[in-house]
C-alpha cells in the first residue's frame, strides 16, 4: 500500500528479519503441533506472544514520552499478558474438569483478567499519584494499551485452541481443529501486507487515507485483499498441501473468509498508522531492523484476530 520506493539496504533487511522471524514461527509451529515433548496445544508458541507483549507494551511506553505521558510499565505488561494466558489456562481447566475447552467460555477468562488488571491500573494511580495533571490521562493511555494488545491476544491464543463438536461418525464430542486456524489468520494477514508493499511501492498513485497515512495507495490495498483472498483458498482448500485431517472450513467458506480477514487486517493497519500520527511517530520502534517495532509486526492481526476466531468457531463439515 505504500507508494515510495524503498531503498535496497532497507529492503534487504526485511528480507532478512523476515527470514529469520519465519524460521523461528516453523520451528515453535511444528513443536506445538506434533506435541514436542508432551507440551499441551499452544504452549509452544506462548513465549512468542509473550515477547511480542513486552515489545509491544515498551514500545507504547516510548511513544507515548513523546506526548509527555509517563505510562507505568510493571503492571501493564502483566496485565497484558495475563489476558491471554487466562485464555490458555483457563482452557485447560476446563478440559481437564469437563473434557470440554467451550472456546466462548474460555473467552470469559480473558474478561476476568481484564477487569483485574483494569482495576490494578487503577489502585496503583490512586497509590502513586502525582503533582503533575497525568493520572488521568496515564489511566486512560495505559487502559488503552491493555486492551488494544491484550484483548486480540487472548484471541489469537483461542484460535489455537478452538474446538469444534461432532466432526464424523468416527469423531464425537469436542475436536481440537489443530493449528490450522492460527496459521490461516497469520498467513492470510501477512500475504496481505505483503502483496500490498509489493504493488503499492511498484505501481500505486491514487492515496488510500492521506490524512492517516499518505503512503498507502488504493492499488497497494486491491492487492492486498487479491493476496489474502489467494492465501486463504491455499490454506482452506488445498487439502493436498494442508492436511489437517478435519474436514471442516470456517463460517462462509474461504472467500468469507479472505474478505473478512484481509479487510480487517487492513483496519488494524490504518488504525496503528492513526495512533502513530497522533503521538508523532514514524515506526512504533526499531527492534526489528527494516519491519520497525513488535506494534508494526503485529498491528494488522490485532483487528484480524477476533474475525478470524469467529468465523473458527462457527466452523461448519
């Protein structure tokens, strides 16, 4: 979606971040799918989420020094990731109680920790107030933060584990549907973005939003939408590349699918290019060479997550 050409030193370094950043995802994919080492459904990839939480969380910290708000890192963080591993938890628990993971309940954990962690944010402003007019406004920024990672996270951690019922003769009662669901939302997301920095630096002229980001072009986002579209008939219906061994696809089928993903990827695109201009910022950081921060890694799953996790759920054989 990006209309300016990028020089060959900062693309070389997207090629090589992003090389590197795949590599590790594969490697902690196949672990939590073949259950390495007896781990359980998702606890593989935990860690992965729980850096992308502390990246994210430090990086709004930063941006928002630039505004003058001092955001108080300790709890945030926890509370940040204590949302989606009330999900993962929780979800255990329940099976181990009931043999049942119920994936909008499992949800309801995440709203626990939530309400906890909103309610932390506020006692510690009440303990540690200061003379300097911000309580307010660093309540309001870091409820912001908590929710805007936290609540996203806690769906895509309910992707991993989303399980539908009565799948075949053969297989009755809850089925984990593996970790295909999680892999669709990244892949379908991220083949988006990428099929819209390839066209939109190539080809794109007419401006997306200028007010919001003036690099993103009206042809950058056709194709990022042809990108996600592709990618999810390859990963929904190519049953020879993607044997998931469970013949089921998401709400709507794969073309539902795709729009609904790709667009909302996009929405969550534009919105961290909105929080980025409102508190002066080019990239949310530098921790990943030419891809910037965690927050422009991961901005575009943020929206796409809850999406995706619906449109699982309600799977259909």
């Amino acid at each position: 979606m990006k209309r300016n050409s990028t020089s060959f030193a900062t693309l070389g370094s997207r090629f090589i971040v992003s090389g590197t950043l795949i590599t590790c995802f594969t490697a902690l994919a196949w672990a939590d799918s073949t259950g390495f080492l007896g781990g359980l459904p998702g606890w593989w990839l935990l860690p992965i989420l729980i850096l992308l939480a502390i990246g994210g969380v430090n990086e709004f910290i930063a941006l928002y020094m630039k505004r003058g708000i001092r955001l108080r890192g300790g709890i945030l963080c926890v509370g940040v990731i204590a949302i989606f591993l009330a999900v993962a938890v929780g979800t255990q628990a329940m099976v181990s109680d009931t043999g049942d993971a119920a994936p909008v309940a499992a949800l309801s954990w995440a709203a626990l920790a939530t309400a906890i962690a909103v309610g932390s944010l506020f006692v510690q402003e009440v303990l540690l107030a200061r003379k300097d007019d911000q309580d307010l406004d660093r309540l309001a920024a870091s409820i912001f933060v908590l929710t805007y990672l936290g609540l996203p996270m806690a769906f895509m951690v309910g992707l991993r584990l989303v399980t539908i019922d009565n799948l075949g003769p053969e297989q009755t009662g809850p089925q984990y549907l593996g970790i295909i669901p999680l892999l669709s939302l990244i892949t379908v997301v991220k083949a988006g973005d990428i099929f819209a920095y390839l066209v939109g630096s190539a080809f794109g002229r007419i401006p997306l939003m200028p007010k919001i980001s003036p690099g993103k072009t009206w042809e950058g986002a056709v194709a990022s939408l042809t990108g996600s579209l592709f990618t999810a008939w390859l990963i929904i219906q190519s049953s020879l590349i993607f044997k998931t061994g469970l013949l089921v696809q998401p709400f709507g089928g794969w073309i539902t699918f795709g729009l609904c993903v790709g667009l909302s990827g996009m929405a969550g695109d534009l919105a961290e290019s909105l929080i980025k201009r409102e508190l002066k910022a080019k990239d949310s950081g530098k921790s990943l060479g030419g891809l910037g921060g965690a927050l422009d890694l991961i901005d575009s799953l943020l929206f796409a997550a809850p999406v995706a996790w619906f449109l699982w759920v309600n799977a259909s054989v």
